[in-house]
C-alpha cells in the first residue's frame, strides 16, 4: 500500500468521523423555535411574542369582533324605529339595552342621530350600561352637545350613578378655551348637585379671552385663546388681540343652586362665605373621636 494511497485512507476516516459527529451534534442541537421557546416565546401572527401579548392581541381582536357585531345590530334596531309595524318591539328591545359591549355602537349612533326622543333612549341605554365607554359618552354629551335637552338627559343620567366621579371631570371644563362650553360645563355642575365644586365655580365667576376687534361674528364673541396670565399672545401685523373678561352667568347660577347664596359678581365675598361653611363650628371639641 503506498504512502499516498494511506494518507488518502486516513483522510477519509478522519472526514467522516469529523462528519459524524457534526451530524450527531446537529441532531441533538435545539432548533430555533426550542430556543424561542424557552425564552416563553410563541410564534404569533408572524412574530414571536409572549403569553402575555398573545393574550391582550386575542381580547383585543374579540373585542373588534364584538364592536362590529353591536356595530351592525343598533344599526338595525335603529332602522325597525322607522317601520311602524316594528316600532314598537324595537323601542322595548333598546330600552332594554344593557350590555357594556354596545357602548361604542350607541355612541357613534348618538352622536349622528337627529331625532330627539330617540337620542333620549340612547342615553337612557348608555345610563343602563356601567361601562367607562358609557360614562365617558354621558359625560361628553352633557358638557357639548349642541341640543339642550340631550344634555339634560346625559346630566340626569349622570346624577343617577356617579355624580362625584362626574363633577370632577366637568370640573376641568370650566378652564375651558371656549367661554360657552365653561357656562355649559357650571350648567352641567349645578344639576348634578356636588357642593364640593362651588370653590372651582367661583374661580370661574369671570374669565378672561382674547378677541379679535372686527373679526366678525357678534359683539363680544370669544376667540379659543384661554390666557388666564395675559401672556404668549402673537403681536403680528393686523387687528391686535385684546383681552376681555367674560362674565359667566350659567356659573353664577350653579353657584347660586349649589349654596343658596348669592354675591352676585363679588368673587372676595364668595371667598369669605365659603370660607366661613369650611370652618368647624366653636363649640366642637375636635380632641373629641
């Protein structure tokens, strides 16, 4: 056997030994998805994800599957309300509408519907539902929708399940930009009925704005440039910005329902009355349980 044809031979072994073992190693190697999954990782809607998002993405697409499923059946409901053989049965079947789920579907409903008694039975619905999708639609229609008696109803409705959850949410509007949904807002707040507001609705009595001399509209209309400091105005060319100070009659009014008294404008005495209902009376031993 020659020295050539040996060394050949051993090459082989050598390569194929070397051969073998990779292949064993390979074979016992864990493969990516082992790996991943020790990690606690799935493979998911063409990534890898824990269980954890796993589940929130399956809630989240039941959840969609539910919106457009409630989607789909106020829509019907709201058009047997215009057939006078089924008008009927549709008004009991929303009047008895409860379930949380719908609440998105009322409120798209709600904000597009015309008539009046039946946005009185949507809020009716949405008062039904205990849902935060619900109180935050009631609360939103109370504060600006544009017909008076809907936001009545959405009030009412609010003073029925929570109205000191409610009040403090209106409270934030009467920071508000806009003048009128502040005098809305003090509306909203004097029929809920909540006295702990009165000190934010005094701070409200007046408010100060920016308008613009000749911009048109009415006398006195407001800009949506709220500047309780009077600073940040754009001092460019044209009409100067001025600043006016609005009396709010609607937070004199809540005022006025809230407390029974009444100072009129006089925000100094407003303080000092309310100040004086803080005080514990004299004859109270506070050491006392």
């Amino acid at each position: 056997m020659s020295r050539v044809f040996r060394a050949c031979v051993w090459l082989a072994v050598c390569v194929g030994g070397a051969a073998a073992v990779w292949a064993d190693e390979a074979a016992t190697a864990p493969t990516h998805a082992e790996r991943m999954a020790k990690l606690g990782l799935s493979r998911y809607e063409g990534g890898w994800r824990t269980r954890q998002e796993i589940e929130l993405l399956e809630r989240a697409d039941r959840e969609a599957a539910t919106a457009r499923e409630w989607k789909a059946r106020v829509e019907k409901l709201r058009a047997r309300l215009e057939r006078p053989d089924d008008m009927e049965r549709a008004k009991e079947e929303l009047r008895g509408l409860s379930d949380p789920a719908a609440a998105p579907a009322v409120a798209t409903l709600l904000a597009q519907e015309q008539v009046q008694r039946v946005r009185e039975l949507l809020v009716e619905a949405l008062g039904r539902m205990r849902s935060q999708d619900a109180f935050a639609t009631l609360v939103a229609v109370a504060l600006d929708h544009p017909d008076p008696e809907t936001r009545l109803a959405a009030t009412e409705q609010l003073a029925a399940i929570a109205p000191e959850v409610a009040a403090s949410r209106l409270v934030a509007a009467l920071g508000s930009a806009d003048n009128a949904q502040v005098n809305r807002a003090a509306e909203a707040l004097g029929r809920l009925g909540v006295a702990s507001v009165a000190p934010a609705l005094v701070a409200s009595l007046e408010t100060q704005h920016v308008t613009m001399p000749g911009a048109g509209g009415q006398s006195g209309s407001m800009s949506v440039t709220f500047t309780p400091s009077g600073s940040g105005l754009s001092m460019g060319g044209g009409p100067k910005p001025v600043k006016v100070r609005a009396r709010n009659e609607q937070v004199l009014a809540a005022l006025v329902q809230l407390t029974g008294a009444n100072f009129q404008w006089d925000i100094a005495a407003w303080r000092d009355w309310l100040a004086t209902q803080a005080r514990p009376a004299a004859d109270i031993d506070l050491r006392r349980g």
